[in-house]
C-alpha cells in the first residue's frame, strides 16, 4: 500500500512487464524445442566422417551427417544453388549460382565438373574459365581446374528464364 504523495516507479512496471514476458517466451520455447520426438524439427550432428559402424559397438550408426566411414568424393559432393537476382537494366532477369564442394573430407578435391545445361545462354557474359557450354546439355565449371572440399565457384547470368542446372559427372 503506498502512502498518500508517494508515486509508483514506471521503470518498476516495465521490468515487471519484461519479467513476465521472458518468462512466458522461454517457457514456450523451453517446451516446443525441448520436445525430443519432434518430427517437424530432425536434428542431426556433424561428426567425423571416419566414424564407423564399429565405433558404436556394431549397431545401426546415428542419424549424423557424416556417417559411413571414410566420405568418398562422387557427384553428389557438388551441388548447384540458384537464386534470381536484380535484373539487368532492360528488363532481362538475372540469376546468380554457386556451385559448391560440400565433402568435409580432405580426399574430396573434385575437378571436370560438368553441369548438364541444355542449350544454355546468357545475355550478360560469364567468365569462360568459371563455367562455358561446352555441347548441347554439357557445361564445364571452373575450366575443368580443382574445387577443393567447402570451396565455391559462382557466376551470374541473364536469361529470360531459369535454366535447370544438374550436376552430370565429376573426376575424382
């Protein structure tokens, strides 16, 4: 009970305010991310990629990236991202992609990369040592050189539309 004259604090009620919505956030995040048999939300660690299924006493290996022994270099390392980007002053749209080398492993240097590319063009030029059409559905990233395990290459090009760009065959 205050006395007669005597005035409440405002920054008494905002911190009352803000203790009560904390408390109410980390409860509802406490619940939905503590929820171990989430469906909607998989969890998967990242691991050595030499751990094998003898590591874990011969049973079935967690659900882990990086799970299998030794990670092998094969065309599924390299994947290809695609997004629109500003177009060009006439009008013409643009897209940006990175093809990337997502092996973890030092063993995965991945070179002669080829993307099937259909009769891929563009209205703005592309470095032809970064990526070039070499044949009808045949194009050649990086000049054919190296990308090493986590490297990226990227490029833009200008086309009235998206091109559907598909890893095709890689060297190992």
């Amino acid at each position: 009970m205050r006395n007669k004259g005597e005035t409440q604090h405002p920054t008494a009620y905002m911190l009352c305010a803000f203790a009560l919505i904390f408390t109410a956030v980390v409860g509802i995040y406490g619940i939905v991310f503590s929820n171990e048999n989430n469906v909607a939300m998989p969890r998967r660690l990242l691991i050595s990629p030499n751990i094998t299924a003898q590591d874990y006493g011969g049973g079935d290996l967690p659900d882990r990236i990086g799970m299998g022994g030794e990670m092998h270099c094969s065309k599924d390392s390299i994947l290809v991202f695609q997004g629109q980007t500003t177009p060009l002053p006439n009008g013409i749209p643009t897209y940006t992609v990175d093809v990337e080398n997502v092996c973890i492993s030092d063993s995965c240097t991945i070179s002669d990369i080829h993307l099937s590319c259909s009769w891929f063009s563009s209205a703005r030029t592309i470095n032809p040592a970064v990526f070039r059409r070499l044949d009808y559905d045949d194009c050649l990233v990086n000049d054919g050189q190296p990308l090493y395990p986590g490297q990226t290459v990227s490029f833009q090009y200008a086309e009235t539309y998206k091109y559907p760009l598909a890893v095709s065959s890689v060297s190992c």
